[in-house]
C-alpha cells in the first residue's frame, strides 16, 4: 500500500491562511501607527533637507554659470558658462516645482490619526503604500529621462555645437552623475516602513500561530514576504 509524501509546512500555513484570514488578528495598531508617523517624520525631514540643499546647490551654480557667460576671459568658458546657466536653472525649477511627498503624506497621516475612526488605519495603509509608490517612482529608471535629455542637448551643444567633443562627453557625463546622486539622496521611508516584518497571529479552532508579515515594495516587486 502506498503511502502519500509528506505534506509541507508552508503548505499547511498557506491552505490555513487562505481559510482562516478573517480570523487573523492584527498587528498593534499603536505600533503600527507609531512606525508610520515616524517613517513620514523622518522622510518630511530628509525631504525639507533635500529640497533646500540641492535648491541652493542649483542656484549656487546657476549664479555662477550666469557671472561666467558674461565675465570669463575666455570664449569657451563664456559658451560652456550659457550651457550651464540654462542646466542649472532647469535643474532649480524641478526641485521646486515637484517637491517629495512625504511632508504632505505626514499632515495627512496626522489628520487620520485625529479622526481616528474604525476606517483610520486601513486609509493610513494605503497612504503609505501611495507614498512608496511614489518613492519608487522617483528611483525608476523613467525619472532619469529628464536628466538625460538636458544633458545630452548640453553636451551636443558643446561637443558639436562649439566643435569640443571632448569637452561636451564631460559636461554630459558630470552631468548625470550629478544628477544620480540628486535621485539617490531623496527619502524612501515610506518602503522602508512598509518592508519592516510586522508581527500578527491566525486562529483557527483552538490553533494558534504567531507569524510575520512585511510588503515587499522595490521599482521591480510588489508583493508581500511572510515568516513563521
């Protein structure tokens, strides 16, 4: 007589899961708020932070690449001076005109907690998943588009438009490492928060079992990761 293999244990947790998920209680609400509204209050932080020092950083440039169009001695240092004055200012408008998420993720996570209904915590949720989205978003290969697009019109201007190919591959290539270390420097706390594993428990009858669970939210996964 032949006997069946035995039944995996991941197996018997995912068919017990599947049947068993209104049962399943939640992590503490205080914690998890807490872990929310830390993670928007630090992002609001690195945002602020982000926000002023690459805006001064751009206008810094954008002062001098104007002084250099006009008063350098040098008639390729003028040229290269005009090229970096209309970067420099585009780079300034983006940082202006699209601010990070996060402070305004924060006010309205605090509007939720003040309302504080049944409906609260599962908005909050979502206003975190919303966030990381967006914080993907921002780190996904289509947010280089722009920088790649200034660039290479300023290094064409350069390389081919005053006859410097050297010179237009080193703006090009300063330019969009520069612009790596623009998109890396901004917060992504909101995905950090919702990766931490978050502890729960499923009941089924007089069963009991204490579990893990944390979204998995990177720009190529979405997914949820559970350990037991």
């Amino acid at each position: 007589m032949s006997t069946l293999p035995p039944i995996p244990r991941y197996a018997v947790f995912l068919v017990l899961l599947a049947l068993a998920a209104p049962a399943a209680a939640q992590p503490s609400a205080t914690a998890e708020w807490n872990a929310y509204d830390d993670a928007l209050a630090s992002g609001e932080r690195q945002a602020t932070l982000w926000r002023y020092g690459w805006g001064g950083i751009y206008a810094a440039s954008l002062a001098n690449n104007i002084y250099q169009a006009s008063e350098a001695d040098d008639d390729d240092d003028r040229f290269d001076g005009r090229v970096g004055a209309v970067k420099s200012a585009l780079a300034l408008g983006g940082v202006i005109a699209d601010p990070q998420p996060h402070p305004a993720a924060h006010r309205r996570l605090e509007a939720l907690a003040e309302r504080g209904d049944g409906q609260a915590l599962t908005d909050a949720r979502e206003l975190m998943r919303a966030t990381a989205a967006e914080e993907r978003a921002r780190h996904a290969w289509r947010a280089r588009l722009d920088s790649l697009v200034v660039n290479t019109l300023g290094g064409l201007a350069i390389g081919v438009g005053d006859d410097r190919p050297r010179d237009g591959l080193v703006n090009f290539a300063t330019g969009m490492l520069v612009g790596e270390i623009q998109l890396w420097t901004q917060p992504t706390q909101a995905g950090a928060a919702l990766n931490r594993f978050q502890p729960a428990t499923l009941s089924l009858g007089g069963n009991r079992l204490d579990y893990q669970y944390a979204w998995v939210l990177t720009p190529s996964q979405v997914g949820v990761n559970i350990r037991y």
